[in-house]
C-alpha cells in the first residue's frame, strides 16, 4: 500500500470527518477512496450512537436546558461517532444557517435542529431550506413568529436572502433588492410557533411549528421577477432555482471542506478562489435537484479537492475533536469532558452560540496571539500523554521498527502517524536536530516513548499543524 494512499486517505477522513488514527486509515485506504466515500455519504449504513446509554452517564443531558451540555453532548458526539460526515455536515449547516443560544426560547430546540441538520442535510437543500423555515429554533430566533399580516418583520426574510440561500451578490452584482425582502417577509406572514409549554407539572414541551391562516397575508406578492400569491413554500421553490443559490451554496461547500474563501461579505465583488471548481459544483447542484449529497460525492472525489491538502485552517471544533479521535480520550463520558469542551469556546468557537447570525468568520481569522496559545496548549498536552491509547499505539508502532530508530524516522514516523503532515523543510530539519540532541533513540524503553510524546508535541506546535 503506497504511503501516498494513506496521504490522501488522511486528508478525506480531516475533511469529511475530524480525522483518524492510523489504524483506521489503513483500513480505509485498503478499502479504497471511492469505497470509502460513498460510506461517509450514507451514515446509515454504520451504527448510531447509543444516547441511551450515554445518557446513565450524563443525566443532565436529558433534559437539555443548557448550553454547555449541549455542547458536551454534541462534542462527545463528534469524538466518538462511527457517522463522522453525518456530524460535519451538521457542523457545516449550522455555521451557516446560525441560531444562538444566547436567544432561544428554550436551548432543546436548537438540538432538535441539528438532528435536522444530521437527517436532511445531505438531502434536497429545498427541502432543506424549508425544514428551516419550519424550524422553530429558527421561527424564534430570527422573529418570524413576530411577523404578521399588518406589521411585518423582515429579520427572517432578510437573512433567508443575506446569509442562508443567496447571498447579497455575485460577480459584482445584487442578487435581490430591498423589495424581494419585504415581498418575502410577507410570504411568510402566518408562520409561527406555538407556546412552549411550562416546565412544571409534567416537564416542559417544546415549542412547535403551526401556521396561522388568519394571520398570513394573501396580497399578490412580487419576488425576484416573479409575481403570484406567495406563500413560504413558493418563496423557497423560487429561491432554490436561482443560479445565485447554486452559487452561494458552492462557495460554502468550498470554503468548508476545500480550502479557505474570502469572508461572505466579500463575495459580491470578490470571484471565488477555484472558479472552475465552483462552477462544477454549482453545475452538480442543479444536474441532480439541489442535491447536497450529490454534490459532495462531485466535491470528494475531484482533483481540486484531492489536490488540496493543507489549505484550510483548521476551526476549533476541528482541533479539539480531531486531537481526541487521534489519541483516543473521551470515549465514554468522564469527568473533564466539560473543561475539554469549553476549550473550543476559549479558541474562539462557543459551539450553539455564534457572535452573530452570521456566524463566525473562518480561515486564518481563527487565530490571533489568544486563540493560538490555546489550540499549541491543548493539543500539545493531548499528544504528550503518553497513556492516552492512541499515543501509546504511535509509540508501540515506531517502537516495532527496530531496536533503535533514527532521529530522521522519528520525526516523519510521528508525521506519519498525526495524518501524513508535511512540515517547511527548515522545520523539520530543526525537529531533527533536536531529537539528535537526546542521543540515541533505542525502543522498547520508557525514555523512547517519552521522546516520541515529545516529538510529538514539538510537531503540533508548528505553523503547519494549524492546517487540515
């Protein structure tokens, strides 16, 4: 099996998951890359998780009135699923289509959305899009259930457009006017919730969605051209055959898992970063009706994509997760479990609680001299623990090579095993001097695994770690 097999296999597995450990890459490249491809597009055919089970261990997750359970639930989720794209996607969906925390009426409805996100969010992105509009996390957030026939809100109406399905512009133009928001935002009069029903006697309800004839407006309505009595539905039928649409969402799926776009404000007057990738995704997108999963199987198995190892910084989520899928801690519910989730806040990503309904901006804003000392800090304690099982495995596997190794195998050994991760020459010639400095490696020691911690810890701390 060639070692370029493993590169490649590392490099889906970090983009379409939170990455793998050797073992499992091995496994997956003798499978094969188009094999393992399809697996990643239908989680269903690999078992779900036991939140049953979990739930003996974490009680409080039960009832999911908090924010910082929630995010232990879905941050042990991502670290132990046998689903890893089901739980990206998730991810990639609620980066873009935000609700917060910080304003929601009741915090289970935002896990009922990302059960949504899991179960439709490789699907028609019509339907897609119109779940959202459904969805009551969503209703509430944006204020839709605020909105009626003789006072109209435009919060949902204008960031369906803005920021969830089109876009403000494309190639230096608008993709819609101040009118098409106000026309949407009466299309969707009459669409609301219903009450959440107290906590006490019984437990508290979760709000649900129910649409109010009597509060919808039935005025002829004209929407990027097209006139008719619109209701939400139509809104979201027009919406989803524009070629702004096909755009917006090519763009997203580019910058999420490709390498990094300019930030969506920019995209107006700025063309994307790969036009020609762009333009077949955006191709796929209406080939196969708005098909998400469609698209991704274009997207994993291109040559853009395979030929872009190590242009996308990695979000926090990606860090943390994919640092305790590599060494193999919290694979049950313990104790830390909310210390090791809340370092994703601390890095500047407060899962469920976005900034802004724009949700956070990506690529190289992810570090600044505060969020950097965290992700070198965590991942570097991670790795030098060397009774983590995973790190124990790199150990016994370098350790397998001989009685002794060299300090220029110990380095590419560890690079080999963190997911086949280059370093500038310059560097690596560094770690090597620096392992040449402790004097011979022999195996099968204490100090050999010791060393290899540190090795270890010395390559995540590089710029070049930074990247997925």
């Amino acid at each position: 099996m060639a070692d370029k097999d493993i590169a490649l296999m590392a490099h889906l597995m970090r983009r379409a998951g939170f990455g793998a450990t050797y073992e499992e890459l091995e496994a997956r490249a003798a499978k094969g890359y188009e094999a393992t491809v399809e697996e990643l597009l239908h989680p269903d055919t690999q078992p779900a998780l036991d939140r049953d089970l979990l739930m003996r261990y974490q009680p409080q997750w039960v009832s999911q009135a908090g924010l910082e359970g929630q995010q232990e639930e879905w941050t042990f989720r991502m670290i132990n699923t046998r689903r890893p794209l089901e739980e990206k996607i998730a991810l990639f969906w609620h980066q873009i289509f935000c609700t917060g925390h910080a304003k929601c009426e009741y915090p289970k409805q935002q896990q009922i959305e990302l059960e949504m996100f899991r179960t439709m969010g490789m699907g028609n992105f019509s339907n897609l899009l119109l779940g959202l509009a459904m969805d009551p996390a969503m209703v509430f957030y944006l204020d839709n259930c605020m909105s009626h026939k003789d006072a109209i809100n435009e919060n949902w109406g204008r960031e369906l457009l803005e920021l969830f399905s089109m876009g403000v512009g494309m190639d230096g133009a608008a993709n819609y006017s101040e009118d098409d928001v106000q026309e949407c935002a009466r299309a969707f009069t009459g669409w609301t919730v219903t009450n959440s029903i107290p906590r006490y006697p019984y437990g508290k309800y979760e709000a649900a969605f129910i649409y109010d004839p009597s509060d919808h407006d039935y005025g002829a309505k004209t929407f990027l051209g097209e006139t008719g009595n619109w209701n939400g539905e139509d809104i979201v039928r027009i919406v989803a055959r524009q070629p702004a649409t096909a755009r917006f969402i090519a763009r997203h799926m580019y910058n999420f898992f490709v390498a990094d776009e300019p930030q969506v404000p920019a995209w107006q007057n700025t063309p994307p970063r790969d036009p020609e990738a762009v333009k077949m995704l955006e191709d796929e997108y209406f080939r196969s009706n708005y098909d998400i999963r469609s698209m991704l199987r274009v997207l994993f198995n291109s040559d853009f994509f395979k030929d872009a190892r190590f242009t996308k910084v990695k979000s926090p989520t990606e860090t943390v997760v994919g640092t305790m899928r590599l060494v193999g801690d919290f694979d049950m519910p313990k104790p830390g479990l909310n210390a090791m989730t809340l370092t994703i806040r601390y890095m500047g990503q407060d899962l469920l609680n976005p900034p802004t309904v724009e949700g956070w901006h990506t690529g190289r804003e992810w570090i600044d001299s505060g969020t950097l000392v965290e992700r070198i800090n965590f991942t570097a304690d991670a790795v030098g623990n060397t009774s983590h099982r995973g790190v124990q495995a790199i150990i016994n596997r370098l350790g397998s090579e001989g009685d002794t190794i060299s300090s220029e195998r110990l380095v590419d050994g560890c690079l080999e095993m963190l997911g086949s991760y280059e370093l500038a020459d310059v560097t690596r010639n560094e770690l090597v001097s620096l392992a040449d400095s402790e004097g011979e490696l022999r195996t099968g020691t204490d100090e050999f695994g010791q060393r290899v911690g540190q090795m270890l810890q010395s390559i995540v701390a590089t710029t070049e770690y930074l990247f997925a």
